[in-house]
C-alpha cells in the first residue's frame, strides 16, 4: 500500500502509484454502486494546516488557499450512508470556511483538513446497518443531499431537528460534499423531484430551502400580503420573490439597476425600488450611535417608505426578507407596517443589527402571551435600569413580573441595585434575584455596557471576535452565571431562560438575547420604544432562530431548514409550484474560480454546482447517466 499521510496535496508520482493499486479512481470516473470497488482514497477540494497547525485561509484562488487534496474515504456508520457525489453545491459557506471569515472552520472541528460543500446530487455506494433495515434507501439509489446532520436520538429533535445539535456539514463540519465520496446521515437523502435534470438535482437545496423555512415557517406568511425583500433579483432574494409569488403575496424588492428590476419581476415581484436611485443617496445605511444622528436618520428613510407606500396602496409591509447584513436591515425594519414581522438569515455587510423603535405600546401579559411563555418556562425580567426609574418601585417591571407569575412561569428578576433586589424578594414569589450591583461586586471583570459596542466588519475576523468576545466577557458571562443558577432544570443546565421581558429606553437587547434559550427563545418588549436605538449581535439571533417581539411589530431569526421542510419543498417543485433556477454546472479543476468569483460577488444569476462525475449537461435520470457512462 501506498505510504500516504493524508492530507496530501496532489502530486503526480503519489496519484499514479494509488491508481496502479486501484485506491483511487480518476477524477470524473464511472462508478457503478455495487460493482466499482470502493477505493482507499480519494480526491477533494479543501484547506489545509501550515507546518504548525494553522488553518491558512485566504482567498480561494488568487491566495490559493483552497486545495486539491487526497484524503481517505470514510465509512458509512450504522444509520449513514457512503455517497458517490456527482455534483456539490457552491454557496456561501464554501467561502467563508476557504476565507475564514468571520471565523475559522476549524474552531469547531479537530481534523487536519476541512473539505467544503454543502448537498449535491448521489449515488448511494454503501448503507449503514440501521439505515439498510429502514429500507428507505438502498444502494444504488440516486439521492439529493441535504446538509443538516442532527441528532435524531435526542428528545430535542421531537420538537424541530434543528434543535437537536444541528450542524452544517461542510462548513460546521469537516466532510463537506466537494469530495468523490462522502459519508451522510440517512436523514439527508432524498429522491430528487422527477421534474429536474441531474444538473439541477444537486443545486438548491441549502439556499432554496433556507428560504422555505422563512417564509412557510419563520414568516408564516398569508396570501394578499405585502412583503418587502432585499436583493430580489439574484440568489436567495432570488428564490425569496418566486416563493412568496407562489403564495399570491404582494411583492416589492430591493434591487440596484433598471436591469435587476426587470429580473425581479420575471421572477413574481409586483414591484421594485431601486436603491442606488438619487432620492436614497443617502438612506442605506446602518441606524448610526450618536443620538443626535437619529432624526436625521429617520427622515434620509421618508422616500424609502413613501415609494413603498406609493407602490403598496399607500400601506407599508406585513413581512420583509433580510440577508444583506447590517447596511440594509435597519431600512427593511423601518419599512415594517404595524403588526410587520422581519426574518433574516445572514449578515454580510455587518453583525450588529439596529434598528429605531416604533411607536406603540401593549401589556407584559398581551406580550407575554403572543411569545407563548408557559407554565414552567424561566422568564427573565428586567426590573429598575431603565434611567426613568427610581428607587425601588417600576411599575412596568412589577407588571411584567405579576403577569408571567400568573402564567405559573418560574421567574428571575435583575435588577440595579441591592434595594431593588430586597424589595422584590420581599414582595413576589419568584425563583430568585440577582443585582447589577452584587454581580459588580463580586465578578471580575463585569462591565455593565450600555449598548453593544462598534463591531469590526466581517472581513476582520480576528478583530470582530475580540470585540464580540470582549463584550461577551463584560456582560454575558457574568450576567449569565448570575441569573442561570436560578433557572437551572435538568433539561435546561444553563438555565437559559425562555423569554426575557427586556426595557425600552436602554439598549441591552444584544446582551438579552444571548442570555435567551436557543431556538426560539424570545425577547419581549411592552413599552413605547419610539425614539431609542436598539441593536444585537446578528449571528446570536439567526443562527439560533431566537426571536423578538415588540408592541407592534417583531424580528424573528431563521437558519437553514428541517428535513420535512426539504421533503415538502421537494414536493413543491415537483409540482411546479415554483422552480429552481439556472444551474452553471462548473469542472472540477475550476471549484477554486467559481468560489473566488462568488467571494468577488463576480458570479453569474442561478445556481452553481461543482461537477464531479456527469459526463454531460443536461441528463435527465440515472439510467440516462449510466448510458452516458457507457458510451464513454
């Protein structure tokens, strides 16, 4: 056997002394399941360690960070299968695992190597034992392949898989699909709709089906509304405007030429604004700090609104769709009518989300009631720092704690001072309550900060996590050991609670939805928040699907899908419900150019898939692909 120490780079004399003792196959080969042995080896594309270790990152081409490498091939465990990929997806996590921008793949991982790619279209090699009594999936199947591995024994998947330590694989993880094999949880594989060529099989499940869950899911969204969606003429403001068409919703984008309107509304968008036009010169910009910035803030927005509303029926919108990161976001948000919900799933241009408070106010127990707090669920409460309060009385902080106490929730109170804490303690039932001033005491460290601070831009990865991790330490930490200990279960050791009743008039938002219970958790607002800026750190609000809800309207993170979703959007396609769009079937030998040009944002419309083995374009089904082999 050959004497390789994976990962290797290729190097011809290694290559024809594995393909002499058949422990690789060529790139592109053949492969019958059940009859083409399985090799040793195998090719991939991916990033490797220097000599101490380090992951060297950079740009995929022109840095050469990326790599053709040789790694082993995996077996399949007992509810896996071992895939053969024909295709992989191209996306947007291949680039930031290749940059490691914002952050290092390999932070999460232990492997030497990481190997990008997120789905593509398969053939099924070889099945686990668990996986081959379901009998759901056999060998020689072809499979579309979703990139969400969770832990189907957890009880937590009962509620969404999603929340049962759902990874990425690809990004989160090291196996990712740009390689000739790939191991995959049974969960991941589906029979592609009828309807698609094998091009187009492997193309869309990441980026369309993030899009389903936002809007079928996250959004919920009802017929005849109005929804408003940022980047509708491309990618996955693309997939967001023929999906809501779908669906019969009134729909506007955002859009940045005459050209990308005219696409938008091939697409289903009933209309478009185009924001690079004189009128918004000056309006797409994050909400700034100085609050003496603000007003001036609010009004660059007015011809924003005022076209919107002008092409709405004089109304603003239900919904809005947001992915462009922190320079469109606080726009979407201020275009939100009453009773408006904003779902998001990305951040490129920034991870500080702010947006202006709307005017409004409700009751704790009307709030409390819309994020469904239940009996004994942990609620937070936020009682005497807003700077309106003083001594130990807050009426609106007493309010919120009577009414989750009368929804028989089990209560944490933080408070300003040790006074506040005695007085509370002395007068309601809670579980328990911490001070600013004991944890300032006590905690090395604590800083109360008032707003989340400046954040680097996404393209400074190391200093976007000091000052995240800085902040983190001030606040989170401290504050999180402070109140989990009151609201610790067994299923919940971290005590992170379910909802938190946060302040209008301070801005500690950032901080309150780090403390909230992954997937789901909320953060409540009651009072009028007209006037105030408010913010929090993007990744702590999409990536684990917490939500906030505010008097009058609400923002509602989302991330990827589940595996129904994939399996009902399946379904819609091959209904023809909608369609997946262009797919650019891209050599192997070209996967670096293709994700430098998405990291340039120089790539074309549609879809992109790496081709690892479709001896053409355009095959219609397996027995197509096979005759194609043949003929070879």
């Amino acid at each position: 056997m050959n004497d390789l120490t994976p990962p290797a780079e290729v190097d011809s004399v290694a290559v024809s002394e594995l393909f002499e003792t058949d422990q690789l196959l060529p790139r592109g080969a053949a492969f019958v399941p059940g009859e083409t042995e399985i090799p040793d080896y195998q090719f991939a594309w991916g990033i490797t360690g220097d000599e101490d270790g380090e992951p060297e990152h950079g740009e995929p081409l022109d840095d050469g960070a990326e790599k053709e490498i040789i790694v082993p091939v995996e077996d399949p465990g007992p509810n896996e299968a071992l895939l053969y990929m024909l295709t992989s997806e191209v996306n947007y996590n291949d680039v930031w695992a290749v940059t490691g921008i914002p952050v290092s793949t390999f932070q999460q991982h232990e492997s030497d190597w990481h190997i990008t790619g997120s789905g593509g279209l398969a053939l099924v090699v070889e099945t686990g034992e668990g996986l081959d009594e379901q009998g759901r999936i056999e060998v020689g199947d072809m499979v579309n392949v979703y990139a969400g591995q969770f832990d189907a024994l957890s009880p937590k998947a009962g509620r969404d898989p999603m929340f049962s330590d759902f990874t990425i694989q690809g990004y989160q993880t090291p196996d990712g699909s740009h390689q000739q094999f790939m191991t995959a949880q049974g969960t991941q594989l589906y029979e592609p709709p009828a309807n698609l060529d094998l091009d187009k099989a492997g193309s869309y499940i990441l980026t369309m089906g993030t899009i389903y869950r936002a809007l079928f899911n996250t959004l919920d969204v009802s017929p005849g509304k109005r929804l408003f969606v940022e980047g509708a003429s491309t990618g996955t403001g693309r997939d967001a405007v023929q999906m809501a068409a779908s669906s019969n919703l009134e729909i506007t984008g955002l859009v940045s030429s005459d050209d990308r309107a005219a696409r938008a509304k091939e697409n289903g968008a009933d209309a478009s604004i185009n924001r690079k036009q004189d009128a918004l010169a000056d309006a797409m910009c994050m909400v700034p700090n100085d609050p003496d910035e603000w007003d001036d803030w609010e009004q660059a927005g007015e011809p924003l609104l005022s076209e919107f509303r002008e092409k709405n029926d004089g109304e603003l919108a239900d919904y809005a769709v947001s992915h462009a990161g922190a320079e469109a976001f606080s726009r979407s948000y201020q275009l939100l009518a009453e009773g408006g919900r904003l779902t998001f799933y990305g951040a490129s241009t920034g991870y500080e989300m702010a947006f202006m408070g709307k005017g409004g106010a409700t009751t704790p127990k009307s709030v409390f009631e819309r994020a469904g707090l239940s009996a004994g669920d942990g609620a937070l409460v936020w009682y005497g720092t807003p700077d309106h309060v003083e001594g130990d009385q807050d009426a609106v902080g007493a309010q919120a704690i009577e009414a989750a106490l009368d929804r028989n929730a089990r209560v944490a109170v933080l408070t300003e001072t040790d006074s506040q804490a005695e007085h509370v303690g002395a007068t309601y039932d809670v579980a328990g309550v911490a001070s600013i001033e004991t944890i300032r005491a006590e905690s090395d460290g604590f800083e109360f900060v008032r707003s989340l601070p400046e954040l680097p831009a996404p393209s400074e990865p190391d200093a976007l996590a000091a000052t995240v991790g800085e902040y983190m330490g001030k606040m989170f930490k401290p504050l999180g050991i402070a109140l989990g200990g009151i609201l610790k279960t067994p299923n919940n050791p971290r005590g992170n609670p379910d909802v938190v009743f946060e302040r209008a008039g301070q801005n500690t938002l950032a901080v309150s939805t780090m403390l909230s219970a992954p997937y789901q958790g909320s953060v409540v607002f009651a009072e009028e928040m007209a006037g105030s800026r408010y913010s929090f750190y993007a990744p702590q609000v999409w990536m684990r699907q917490r939500r906030i809800y505010m008097p009058t309207t609400e923002i509602f993170g989302t991330h990827m899908k589940n595996t129904y979703e994939v399996w009902k959007m399946n379904e819609d396609i091959e209904l023809e419900t909608f369609d997946v769009p262009e797919t650019h079937l891209t050599p192997w030998d070209d996967a670096p150019k293709a994700h430098q040009e998405m990291w340039e944002n120089a790539h074309e419309e549609g879809s992109y898939v790496i081709n690892h083995a479709l001896p053409e374009s355009g095959l219609e089904s397996k027995e197509a692909l096979f005759d194609a082999w043949d003929s070879e």
